[in-house]
C-alpha cells in the first residue's frame, strides 16, 4: 500500500505573497480562523497516514514471519480502516459545504 497523502509541502507555501495579497484586520482574524481549520485537516490527514504506513508495516512483518501476534496487526488495521472512513466522511460533508456555498445565487 502506497503512502495515502503527503502534505508537508503544502504547510509552508504562503498562499498571499502567491498571489500578492494584502490582509485588512477582518480578513487577518479570519484567515487564522480558516487556517485553523485547514491545519487540523492536514493534521488529520498526516494522521491518517502514519496509520496506513503502520498498518502496512505490521501487515508486512506478519508476512514475513518477524511477529505472530495478529491482534496487533489486525489492531493496526482497524485503526488505519476507520481513520479513513472519518477522513473521507470529512471530506464528503466539506464538499457538500462547498456545493451548498457555490449554489447561492448573488
């Protein structure tokens, strides 16, 4: 199983020199407020993540016979399987957001 998503990258791009932005105090308090958000996400993603390496990782050593305790493995698996269930149920009810946000007529 490949790595699911690496996102270390994308924490130091400064999105305003980017674009060449000024912030006015309102849109400071604000951006900290999305960046909040966008940080938990990237977090939970990088969560998501070290567990899916780390379910490979002990699926692998079960395989080759380094461990005999399939609780632990199968431990590992369930906590790789759910943290993707919640990291994709995030990002269905985000994107319902974002459609819901997109259909409002100005």
């Amino acid at each position: 199983m490949a790595e699911v998503f690496d996102v270390n990258g994308l924490l130091s791009v400064n999105y305003d020199d980017l674009f060449g932005r000024t912030k006015s105090a309102e849109s400071t308090n604000q951006g900290k407020a999305f960046g909040a958000v966008l940080d938990s996400a990237f977090q939970l993603l990088n969560d998501t993540n070290s567990l899916a390496n780390d379910a490979q990782a002990k699926s692998i050593d079960f395989a080759l016979g380094k461990t005999n305790s399939t609780h632990e493995m199968t431990i590992a698996l369930q906590k790789a399987a759910v943290s993707l269930q919640y990291t994709v149920a995030i990002k269905n009810q985000l994107m319902s957001a974002y459609n819901e946000i997109m259909q409002i007529q100005i």
